[in-house]
C-alpha cells in the first residue's frame, strides 16, 4: 500500500544573513511515477500532512514551504525522496506572515514582479501651480493659471515629480500586437491607485526564459502633470506675447503630446489582476 514517511532527523532550520530556511525531508513507497508522488502534495496520508506549496513548517509558522525536489531512491522500487525547503515570509520564525504569501512564487508562470523609481525632474514653464485638466486632456483655448515664472517670456525650471515602474510578468505567450497597441497611451481608468491620464505606457521588452515561457517587462511613467507641457501664446515673430508690459507671457496654454488614452488591464490577465 502506497504511504509517505517523514526522516525526523532531517528537520533542519537555519538563518543566514537575516534569512530564515528551513528543510525536511520525506519517503513515498509503493508510488511508481513521479506524478503520483506529487499528487500526494497538499494531502493526509495515514495522519501525516504531506506539505504543498505555503504550508508551515511544524511549530514554526514563519516558515513556509516554496521548493521541493523528487528523485528515486538509488538501489529501491518504487521509492521516492521528497526534500521540501522552506524559506522565512515574516519577520520571525514563530509568527505567522501578517499578509497571506502569494499564490505564484517568482519565476512561476503568471509572477509578476513590481520594481519603482520615484524622482524629480525639471521642466520649463512659465507658470507654477497650474490647474491641470482632469484626466490630462487640455482644453486649447482654456489658459492654465498659476503663478508667472518666465523672465520676459522665457520660461524658467519648475520640478516635476515622476515615478517609472516595471511590471514584469512570467507567461506562455506574447501578444505583440497588444503591446504595440497600447504603446504611448496613458491610462484610461485608474491604474496602480493613479487616476486615469497620469500614467503612460512606454512599451515593454520581451525575453524568452524557457521553450515556452517568457518574461515581459512592461514599463510606466506616472507624472504629476499627466505629461502635459506648457505653450504661451506667442506673435508673429514666435515670441510670446506680453502685451502688459510686466515681463510674463499674457497666456499660457497645456499641450497633450499623448493625446490616446487606452486600458491597460487588456494588456494581460496577471496585470488585470495585481
């Protein structure tokens, strides 16, 4: 009859660096296929909990099981070894994780990866503290308020507060087409908690990982003015136009250099979802 036994002398734990793992190791009898030695993950088999993937390690729920291997037993029939490592998902080995550990671990299909810079930029205006448009589509004949900044209508610098993100996904596929779709739009609905408008799709790179399996990174930029840009009225002659005399241009209007807004949750169900 098939069982599963544990070798207790194989328990291990150990920290490393602030790391916390952990090992154990088990013997499937009686199963003649790798598949069936698997199937048994997740399972109870005569009062003993086989470990699946997120399972704790007993008495030590900070540690949770992420890799295993199976290999036959050298010399025997039908006899497999099971070696489950563990790997510490909170801040101590004897409390659990405060946020439940995710379904796909990195590197499995479907993983997305979250990586962000937050910087200041400079850009020229010739207004501070604009209104900026809802949803960063401008109004051409609607001036942008604000304070005056320019010097005899040369626009000076104010800061620009952008982040770039990379989403980067493991998949089966590639839809290139969807990608070259999107590229240079900015977020119809809300995305990433920034309201629609603000952030821009830069396209994404694609390298193939496996026969099958593909890691896409799909890059962002978030910007505080909805990557709008500044445009003052200007004469004839392409001076801005200061008829007051005060050294300021008289009008300033924004400019949309990407003016397509698209829905970015259709670029695959793993963004959908994150």
């Amino acid at each position: 009859m098939p069982e599963v036994t544990e070798k207790l002398e194989s328990r291990s734990i150990q920290s490393s660096g602030g790391r916390g793992t952990g090992t154990r190791q088990f013997y499937a009898t009686g199963y003649t296929d790798p598949s069936q030695v698997f199937k048994t993950f997740g399972t109870t088999i005569d009062g003993l909990a086989v470990p699946n993937k997120g399972s704790a390690y007993p008495s030590f729920p900070g540690l949770l099981a992420k890799d295993f291997t199976i290999s036959p037993v050298a010399g025997q029939t039908s006899v497999y070894e099971i070696v489950w490592s563990y790997e510490m998902l909170s801040t101590t080995f004897l409390a659990a994780p405060d946020v439940a550990p995710p379904d796909t671990l990195p590197n499995e299909v479907n993983y997305v990866e979250l990586s962000s810079e937050i910087r200041t930029e400079f850009m020229l205006a010739w207004r501070s503290q604009p209104s900026t448009p809802r949803g960063g589509t401008p109004d051409p004949d609607q001036d942008i308020g604000g304070d005056p900044v320019d010097a005899g209508g040369t626009p000076t610098s104010i800061q620009r507060r952008r982040q770039e993100l990379v989403l980067t996904e493991t998949v089966t596929a590639v839809d290139f087409g969807k990608i070259a779709s999107l590229t240079f739009q900015r977020n119809r609905l809300k995305f990433l908690g920034a309201e629609p408008g603000r952030v821009l799709y830069r396209g994404a790179s694609v390298r193939r990982t496996g026969v099958a399996v593909f890691t896409i990174a799909h890059s962002f930029v978030d910007d505080e003015y909805s990557h709008l840009e500044q445009q003052p009225l200007i004469d004839q002659n392409g001076i801005a136009v200061d008829s007051g005399g005060d050294g300021h241009a008289d009008e300033v209007y924004f400019v949309q250099p990407f003016p397509d807004t698209g829905d970015f949750s259709t670029l695959s169900p793993n963004i959908a979802n994150f």
